[in-house]
C-alpha cells in the first residue's frame, strides 16, 4: 500500500491526518512515518494494525471494499492479497525495525550478552572438563598369507594382479570395526596408565569408572566393564580417507598425557590382534596344506607304483600301440601328480616362512604426541556465548513488542 493511500483511509475512517496522528494510531515515531511517506510505501504489517482499527470503530469490512474512490478500492485489493502484500515489506523496513529496537534498549543489549559472557567465563574456567585430542596415523599392509590365492593361481599362468590391491583395500575399510570392536575394547581396559587424578599405574576399566570412590571393589563387575567399554569407544573416533589408505585414530580425554598413552596402547594392541589373526589363518593354512601333502604323496606313490608295475609286466611294448598309449597316459598322471606335489610344497614354505617371521599389519606414519586442548578454547567460546545472548535478548525485546502490538487482539 502507497502512503497516500493509508492517508487517506486514515483520514475517512479515523478521522487521522498529522503524521504524529498516524504515528501514534499505529504505534511507530514519527520518523518512522517520515520513512514511509518519502518512499510512499506502508509495510503490510501496518497496513493489518491499520484495518484492525478502523474494525474497532465499528466500520463495516463491506463498506470499507465498496469505497468510491479508486485509490481506498486499490487499497483493499492490497489487503486481501496477502502474499503481494508480503512482498513489498522490504529488507529496509525490518532493518529500521531492528535498529529502533536495540536503540530504545541499548542498555538491556550491552548488560545482557555481557552477563552471558561472564557465566560462561567462570564456567569454562572453574568447571568445564578440558577435553584432549591426541592422534596417531597408520598405514596398513598387506599381508602376504592372504595373497596365498594369488601364488596359487599365478602357478598355472592365471593373473589375478587386481585381487592384492582389492584385498588391501577392504582391509582398510575393515580397520574401523576393528579399532572400535568390543574385543579391542576390552583389550584397553586392563592396560595400566598413569594420571594426575587417579595416580601412577592405574586400570583403564578403573579411570573410566571414575564416579566409583575408595575402597575399590575386589572384581570388576559386568556393569562397570559395560559402562567403562561404552565410555572408550565414545573416546575413539576413526577417520579414513576414500582416496588414501591412511587412517587417523583420535583419542580424547581430560588429560593431555592420558591420550597420548591410550593412543600409543591402542595401536600397540591393534597391531598385535592383527598379527594374532595373521597367525590363525597361516596355521590353518598350515594344516590345511599338511594334510593335503599327504593326500598327494598317497596318490603320487601309487601312480609310481602304477608306472612301475606295467613296466615290469610289459617288457616289450613297442610293437604294441596300446601298451604305449597306456605307458603315456600313466606317465602323463605321474607328472600331473608330480607338478601338484612341487606347488603344494612351494607353498608349504612359504606358509612356514611367513609363521617364523615377524611382518607387521599396519605401519606407524605419525606416531601419538600430547593431546591438544580443543574444549574450552576461552575466546571462541566467550563470542559464542556473547552471540548467543545477544540473539536471546533480541527474541525477548521482539516478543514483548509484538505482544504490545496484538494483545487487544489476543482478548477479543
């Protein structure tokens, strides 16, 4: 709605024609008035106040749509079409509106954030728990028991190269579950460490259950295992990159030393489940591959003995094509049996070699340094806190000024 519009309803139902008039009917300062008249444009939310009043007046919504004049009838138009009129309140209006707010409370304003910034000061100071980050990253590495397959095809002239970088790769993707396991867990819980709480030497399982006071109990029961298991893995977090087989491991609590030694534990004991795995699987392999050596030395022995016995029955065969197709098809299964025999024994050696050495699954890039304070970082937190205090005082001052503005309305 133009300015002259409003004025000219103002005038015909309220009988209103100063601007200080207009300004006091509608709850604004004049200046604000000033506003509109010089860009001849009424915010829609007056436009509202404006017809509510002429209703109150006991002026009929009827007449107020039939008026002969073509400015008031363009006027109603503008009033029932919400969403045009929605539109014209302009990005100027809300600032003038906000600005006239916090400077009738500039006082309210300034003491409001400031007293939320000196809470949350004695807070972060006196009572937040500090919060240490310490991190280690690793590498993993393949190992060699389960490119077994791989040797194994590569014998019979099968290249498989694709299936050792396939294997590494779900490896990676494996580590996660691994590190936050419970069976890792419960790995970390009886490692001792040394705090300056609870003293030198202490459980992990007795660090975490923290709220439990002197004397200790004898054993750790479940409950306390379970709440102590639950508190470190939310003090682990795994980061792995799609394109790098790098993974961050992230230790937090409320002591520097205290992350770093669970982190350095931590990938101790990783590497040492992983090797334990390694290990069950090259045995079984082991015994998988003993007992099929037997097997093939059975049937390599018969098929000698075979060879053997046609020979020595057969001392004349050459005048004979049926007795040398015979000797050929036992000397071609001596041979098959003898090639088998070479490849599960080449295998056997390699499966004795990697159970006698000491190859590591994953290697150590960035070892664990002192945990870095990320919470309470004093000056991020005081602007957070000053923000958040200035927007609470700003929502109060605006519902107070729109509840003066409708509270008539909110009773009738």
């Amino acid at each position: 709605m133009t300015f002259k519009e409003l004025q000219l309803i103002m005038e015909q139902r309220l009988g209103v024609v100063k601007l200080a008039d207009i300004a006091r009917e509608l709850s604004v300062t004049p200046q604000v008035v000033s506003n509109w008249k010089s860009r001849n444009q009424v915010p829609y939310k007056y436009v509202k106040l404006m017809k509510q009043k002429t209703r109150k007046r006991g002026t009929d919504q009827d007449d107020f749509t039939n008026n002969r004049t073509s400015s008031i009838s363009n006027a109603n138009d503008f009033i029932i079409n919400d969403k045009s009129d929605q539109e014209e309140e302009t990005f100027i209006d809300l600032f003038f509106y906000y600005y006239n707010l916090v400077k009738n409370n500039l006082k309210a304003f300034l003491i409001f954030p400031l007293i939320f910034c000196m809470v949350s000061f004695v807070y972060l100071r006196y009572l937040a728990e500090p919060i240490f980050i310490s991190r280690a990253t690793i590498i993993p590495i393949s190992s060699d028991a389960k490119n077994s397959a791989l040797k194994f095809a590569t014998q019979f002239g099968l290249n498989l190269g694709g299936m050792e970088e396939l294997s590494t790769i779900s490896h990676t993707l494996m580590f996660p579950d691994i590190i936050k396991s419970r069976r890792l867990g419960k790995e970390l819980l009886f490692k001792k460490f040394s705090t300056s709480e609870f003293g030198e030497s202490k459980e992990l399982v007795r660090i975490l259950n923290y709220e439990i006071k002197e004397p200790l109990p004898k054993s750790w029961s479940d409950g306390h295992k379970r709440r102590a298991l639950n508190r470190l893995m939310r003090m682990i977090n795994v980061r792995v990159k799609k394109t790098s087989p790098l993974i961050t491991i992230e230790i937090s609590s409320n002591e520097s030393n205290l992350s770093k030694d669970i982190a350095s534990t931590l990938v101790g004991t990783l590497n040492n489940l992983l090797d334990y795995f390694k290990l069950s699987q090259v045995k079984e392999q082991k015994i998988f591959i003993e007992n099929r050596i037997k097997e093939v030395e059975k049937d390599l022995v018969e098929s000698e003995e075979n060879l053997k016995e046609f020979r020595e029955k057969n001392r004349n065969i050459l005048s004979s094509p049926a007795l040398l197709l015979t000797q050929q098809r036992l000397m071609r299964e001596l041979e098959v049996q003898e090639q088998i025999y070479y490849t599960i024994k080449s295998q056997y050696e390699s499966v004795q070699i990697e159970e006698i050495g000491k190859k590591s699954m994953l290697q150590v890039l960035d070892s664990p340094e002192p945990g870095i304070l990320i919470y309470p970082r004093m000056v991020r937190e005081l602007v957070k806190f000053a923000i958040i205090g200035f927007v609470t005082i700003l929502l109060i001052f605006v519902g107070i000024d729109w509840y003066k503005k409708n509270k008539l309305r909110l009773y009738f």
